[in-house]
C-alpha cells in the first residue's frame, strides 16, 4: 500500500507544483509545455466585468477548490475605450486587477482578447464609434478596421506585458486568444475573409507576448495559431488540430446556455458535461475550458440581443457565486480522478481497442507502472458490463469510468456521490408602503419639442450611438374631420414599440430573438385639428453576432395612417427625434439627479406606463448575497444608489407561463447598511408596491448515494483486485454521502434519511420497501450541529442488513441554519 500511496502523493505533486507563475509557454502535439513541462489543464470562465471586484477573490478561490488550473476572461473593447481614445480600466473594468488576484491564488489565466468576443455581450464587445468611421467593414480585410483593431489589442498586451503578466514575464497568462468563431461567418466575406483571417493571425503572434495564440471553431488557424473547439461534445465533434504539432484544445465547454427573454431555463447535466469532459481527455485533448463556469450578471446595458440580466446562472458557480451542486463537485472529483492520469496521459503511449458494439477503452499506457485507461459506454439506454485486461467492469448507460492504474475504478461520469443543494430566497424587506414611494411621469416628447430633424426615418442605433435603448419618433400632422376612427399602422425593426397619440399611450408591441417584431396595428382616435404622433422606439441590447455586423439597421421604417376613404403614409415626412428619455438625461437615478427634480406621491397618474419611481430602503443584515424581486413589475431598468443591476423583462413570459428572470442580483458593493436609493424605470404597468428585496441562500443539502458507486476519488490509493480480495475495504474506500452546508451554517435537522432502497431523488422521496430502522438515528448522530459531516453505505454504520442481497442506497436530504 506504502508504494501506491508514494505514486500518488509524486502524482499530485507534478500537477500541483508551480501553478500560477510564469516560465516559458510552448506547445507540442500533446499539450502545452509550461516551464518545461506538459500539462493537462482544467480552465474557467470567470468575466471580471459580470461581477464586481469584491467577488472575485472568491468566485477564483472557489474555482480553484473545484480542480480548476487556470481561469479564462474575455476582453470587452466597448467597455474599455467607449470613445475613441478614451479607455476605462477602473472598478470592474479592473482587468489587471483581475489578473494579479488570479496569479495571487496560483493559477493561470487565458485572455481572450477578441476584440470581437460575441459572449451574449453587447455589439460583441465592439465599441459603437466604429461604425461611423468611414468606409469601415468589421472583421474584414478592411484598413479601417484593421488600424483599430491592432491598436486595441496592442494597448491591452502592452498593459499585461507592463505589469509582468505573461508568464514568460513570471505572470501568470499563459495562452492568449484572436479573433473569435470567424469560421462561422468567414465565406460571407468571400475574398476578404481569409486574408483578414491571415493577417490577425500574424499581427497577434507579431506581439512577441512569450504565450501561444487560439482561434476558436477555426479549423484553418494559421500556424503557429491553435485552433480550438467551442461547443458541448468536441470529444465527438473536433475535427482535431490542423497540425501533428499543435495540442487539443476545447475553449469553450457550454456549462448551460445563454438565455434570452421568453425562454425557458436551459440546464445540462453534470453527468453529461463530465462524460464529454472525460472523451476529450481520452483522445488526447489536453485542455478544457468550461464556458461558463461563473457566468454572473450583465449590468446596465452590456447584454446583447434579448439576452438576460443574469448569465449562465446553470454554470458550476451560480450568478451569486453559490456553489451549484451537483455540478460544481462532480467535476471536481472528476478532474481529481484525470489529474490521477496526468503521468501516462502525458507521456504513455495511446491505444484504443473495442469492447463491445458501443463500448470502448482508450489506454495510455507507460512503463510496468504507469498506466491509465478510459473505458466508455456509448449506449444511451442500458448498462454494459465490459471485460478490460481480464478484469470485469459494469458501465452506466452513457458514461465513462476512468481507471488510472487501468485497474481500479477511480471515477464514473453517470455515478453522481456528490451532494444535491437547494438555493432558497429569504424575504427580507417588502417594499409596500405607499407612503415611501414616489413617481416622475416620463415626458412624451411632441415635434415641437425636439431639435433634431429629419425629412426620413433614421434609423435607431446609428441616432443613439449606443448612448441609450430608446429614440422618440414625433411628427404632427393636421386633422380637417372631426372626432374619427383610425388606424394606426407602424413597421419597426426595433425590440419593442410604444406609441402615443396625443400623449396618450395606444398600443405596445415587441419581438424576440428569433422572430421579428410584428406591426404595430391599433385604432385611433383623432381630434380635429393638430394631431400628435409620438413613437418609442427601444432596443432591449446590441445585436453581437454575424457577418456585416455594421449593416444592422433598427427601429421605424414605416408608418401609415389609414381613414375610412383615405390612407397616408408618413414615411418621408418632417420627423422629430430624441435620443433617450428625459430621466436618463436628468439622470433622476442618481442621489444629485433624483434631488433636482420633482418627484410626485405614489398614485398621481392613473397611467403608469414610463414612468419612474423611486424609495428607499436597508441593506439586509448579513453576508448573503442580494436580490430585488421584481415579480410585480412588467419591463425596464432598475438601479441601486445609481449603479445598474440591468435590464428587467418580467412580463415575457416563457412557453411555462412564467418570467424568464425574476430575482435581480444587487452586490453588496453596491450597498450601503442604510438609506438605499433604489430607482426603477417602468415600461408598461409594472406594480412597485409588490417589489421585495430578498436574499439568496443554500438552505438544504441532500446526498443520495448507493452501494454501486465509488468511493470519493481523494481516497483513492490505486489497490488492485488483488488487494481488495486479501483485505477488508477500510472505511476510506467506501462510498459516502458527504454534507456540507455553506459557511456560517451547520446542519439542524434531517429531514429525511432512508438507508435501503428508497425511492425517487433528491427533489422528490420516499421510504421504500427495504429500510433501516435505524437509518435517521445514524445520520442524526453523525451530522446535527455540523457543517460537514460523512456517512458511509456501509450495512455494518446501520447496525446490520436491513434486506440481504438487495443493492442498499442512503439517500439523507438536511436543513442548513
């Protein structure tokens, strides 16, 4: 036993030492070569600006502790340099910070510098001003775009490169990224497209930054360039590298998926994510970066196209950084049962070789000793049972069991012995008193009252420049009849639509991300004489994806106006226009703007469409993270003592009948303990009084473990079957449920526990027909008043065998104080 335990502390040891500190940065065919030596790595994505400096100390601690070696961000040009010349790099546009706060935990860290980034993030992080530079295609053989686009990502190598951050500096950056998924749109740019795609490729490795370049989904990356695989199955789907000596890399490894207003929760697996996480490696990937592992919040107004406040909230780290289990700790033990590999994956030679008709073993194998093997189920539907060297192995439909003695089950991707949690939300405050409320009436503009004109519909980002979601249309026109029925008739290419007639609101329309916005068509009333046509227009974020991304146009194309015997088209006609609305430019969200207006008692307007309100209220007591529930309210934007928690669409329902999003995450950076400014921005006929704030914990753990599944990986010591049969399984070797509360919490009640053969899961349970007796003494003496506690499924923990040669399960579901 003394030897194997040798191999595995050596093990541990070499993948371990020297994380986070530089040295020289290669590749060859098998991985990337850092300080001389291969790595198999597990990387991250954590978006410095979707969370706030405050948490990113622990968002990268957390990470670490989940096995992860490196950690991966995008670059946001547009928030960087939102005019030319003029570049932000403070609070959470902190990207130095960032970085130096990843090398201060000892890992490494991917930049991904784009500067098209795509990322659900506004313009796919292209700055607006660049449209109106002349003669400018994006993403192109285009000088124009080109001049910019160096100068940009020269200023963010030349930043890292100062402050000692590539590790060829000691720093902590080993790879950098170029460009993103251009393979995607490449052809729509004919001859253009593979010269562009040429010259960024030399332009980035020209830098000299001392760390190799990616492309994602880019299978023609020019040398020395990596190309990489984005997706959910690149151990199915990756061509591999263009070159025999150039690594496997997996750049982005989709945890969930973006979420848009109107669209249900999209939740993957842990068991599915781990089985192609464990396929990649097993042909000979080397490098897996999960997208996202945090995914966090888009503040303000950085969503793209209809995409959530909240982002990748299914992610192993939820918006609020709360563990999402059993996600987070199931790739956990998996990446600790690979790393157990890292010796024979590096340097062993690769074989593969049948074992049934949708079975198979991919081994590496090195000298006598060092050997690992993936032995891998393809059937959807049942369980296999395999023979591997002699030795017979029973594999779970769809999984795969990584044995890195080629022996010994260490791990298997369908085998879940990692806690279930459950996240809670705690009303903390109810924001119901009239009497604390106060409203602004949003101005409707009339043509009278704007200053810029135009005989033609302008078109709605190329006006705004990206300065705000809205743009007035106005016109006036006179009416010789008296009091008649119209109706009204608007084509927008925008995200939504509100019009007025005379002041008065007549119809409200909007689109979604994968249909267009539909006429707006209502019936209306004129008065006789001059009429006034008002029409907001709104953008609920940038498109950031495609080809030609400059050519997108949005907003009014058309409006007519249909009488009885008559039609009338008000498309080239004398149009008003303002950019915004009146509150944004008064900046009533603020403490100075919100004091130099009036505002009204709550209840004023019998009509609450636009319409801005405001209260006060005290941060809960405690360290749990913040949320505003906003059920009651319909479309908008909210802000917090004059930060803004994003963009809020709670009337968009989903195909289920429910919002989309309906908690609105507030970092406690943003708090004070009291006298909170909260303002809100209504859209349509929100109910403020229903809005609470609220805080988000885990309030319940729950293990649901059998006799079948394997020990935790960390109490591997590689013994073999001869081993097991000369001696007994010391209680190390069990499988175990293991609880753990957050911080803070200790487990105070169980509030089931059935060791035998009870049914359903964690979300739903009962005593089955075998069951021990003693199954909730057991589990209450082990685990009330502790945060962590352990219970093996074990016939002996219970006292003795409640229903012998039936398979036993524990499954134990505890309450968090």
């Amino acid at each position: 036993m003394g030897r194997w335990f040798l191999f595995l502390l050596g093990l541990l040891l070499t993948v371990s030492g020297g994380r986070g500190s530089g040295g020289n940065v290669t590749y060859d065919g098998r991985s990337l070569i850092i300080d001389g030596q291969h790595k198999i790595l597990f990387s991250g994505s954590i978006h410095y600006p979707r969370s706030t400096p405050q948490m990113w100390s622990s968002l990268i601690a957390k990470a670490k502790a989940g096995g992860l070696d490196v950690i991966e961000t995008l670059v946001f040009w547009n928030l960087h340099e939102p005019q030319p010349g003029q570049f932000d790099f403070s609070g959470r546009r902190d990207i130095v910070r960032f970085i130096k706060e990843i090398q201060a935990q000892g890992l490494y860290a991917c930049i991904r510098i784009g500067p098209f980034i795509q990322g659900e993030w506004s313009y796919g992080g292209l700055p607006f001003w660049l449209h109106d530079i002349p003669g400018i295609v994006y993403r192109s053989d285009n000088e124009p775009f080109k001049y910019q686009m160096q100068k940009f990502v020269s200023k963010i190598v030349s930043m890292m490169r100062a402050e000692n951050l590539y590790a060829s500096q000691g720093g902590p950056i080993i790879l950098s990224q170029i460009e993103n998924e251009y393979g995607m749109v490449q052809a729509a740019f004919r001859e253009k497209g593979p010269t562009y795609l040429r010259w960024a490729a030399e332009m980035a490795v020209g830098l000299q930054t001392g760390v190799p370049w990616v492309m994602c989904k880019q299978d023609d990356a020019p040398d020395p360039v990596i190309n990489a695989c984005n997706g959910r199955r690149c151990g199915e789907t990756f061509a591999g590298p263009n070159s025999p000596n150039k690594p496997a890399i997996w750049t982005e490894n989709w945890t969930s998926f973006y979420q848009v207003y109107g669209d249900d929760v999209d939740i993957r697996s842990a068991e599915d994510i781990a089985f192609h996480v464990a396929l990649f490696i097993a042909k000979k990937g080397s490098y897996v970066n999960y997208y996202m592992y945090h995914g966090g919040t888009n503040f303000g107004r950085n969503a793209a196209a209809y995409m959530l406040t909240g982002y990748y909230d299914q992610a192993p780290l939820d918006e609020y950084g709360l563990f999402r289990q059993p996600k987070w700790g199931h790739l956990k033990e998996l990446h600790a049962a690979i790393k157990l590999c890292s010796k024979p994956l590096i340097s062993g030679v690769y074989t593969t070789m049948a074992l049934g008709r949708s079975q198979q073993a991919f081994v590496y194998r090195g000298n006598s000793v060092d050997c690992a093997a993936f032995l891998v189920n393809n059937d959807t539907r049942k369980n296999v049972g395999v023979t591997f060297l002699n030795s017979f192995y029973e594999l779970p439909p769809k999984s795969i069991s990584i044995l890195p003695d080629c022996k010994t089950e260490a791990f298997n991707t369908a085998k879940v012995s990692t806690q279930y949690n459950t996240r809670a939300v705690e009303t903390r405050q109810k924001l119901d008193s009239i009497e604390k409320w106060e409203e602004f009436k949003e101005a409707i503009p009339t043509f009278e009252k704007t200053s810029l004109r135009a005989n033609i519909l302008l078109e709605h980002m190329n006006t705004t420049k990206d300065t705000s979601d809205y743009l007035w249309y106005t016109f006036r026109f006179q009416n010789d009849f008296s009091d008649a029925q119209y109706v009204l008739n608007v084509t927008s290419s925008a995200h939504v639509l509100h019009a007025f007639v005379n002041g008065a609101s007549v119809g409200f329309t909007h689109g979604s991300y994968k249909t267009k916005t539909p006429n707006l068509e209502r019936k209306v009333t004129l008065s006789n004489g001059t009429n006034h046509i008002s029409l907001l227009s709104g953008m609920v974020g940038l498109p950031d994806s495609g080809a030609y991304l400059e050519r997108r146009v949005a907003g009014v194309s058309r409006v007519i106006i249909k009488g009885e015997h008559e039609i009338k088209d008000f498309t080239s006609y004398s149009w008003g226009y303002q950019v915004g609305l009146l509150g944004e430019k008064l900046q009533v969200y603020t403490d100075f703007g919100s004091s130099k207006i009036q505002w009204n008692t709550y209840g004023s307007s019998t009509h609450r469409t636009l319409t801005w309100y405001k209260t006060l209220f005290d941060a809960p007591v405690g360290k749990d993270p913040v949320a505003l529930n906003l059920e009651s309210m319909g479309k908008g934007e909210a802000w917090v003592n004059g930060q803004s928690i994003g963009r809020y669409w709670v009337s968009f329902l989903t195909p289920k009948g429910s919002p989309s999003q309906t908690w609105y995450n507030v970092p406690r950076s943003f708090l004070k303990p009291t006298n909170n400014l909260l303002v809100i921005l209504e859209e349509q006929n929100g109910y403020p009084l229903g809005i609470s704030v609220d805080t988000i914990s885990i309030t319940k753990v729950c293990g649901h473990v059998s006799d079948s599944h394997l020990p935790p990986v960390i109490s591997w010591r590689g013994q073999n079957k001869t081993e097991e049969k000369n001696h007994e399984k010391h209680h190390g070797r069990r499988p175990k449920v293991q609880l753990r509360c957050p911080p803070g919490r200790n487990i105070s009640s169980i509030l089931f526990s059935s060791y035998g053969n009870p049914s359903g899961d964690c979300g739903s349970y009962a005593i089955g027909s075998c069951h021990s007796s003693n199954s909730l003494a057991i589990v209450e003496e082990a685990c009330l008043g502790k945060r962590i506690c352990s219970i093996p499924v074990w016939s002996q923990k219970f006292g003795d065998d409640p229903c012998p040669g039936i398979p036993k399960t524990l499954l134990v579901d505890a309450q968090c104080t």
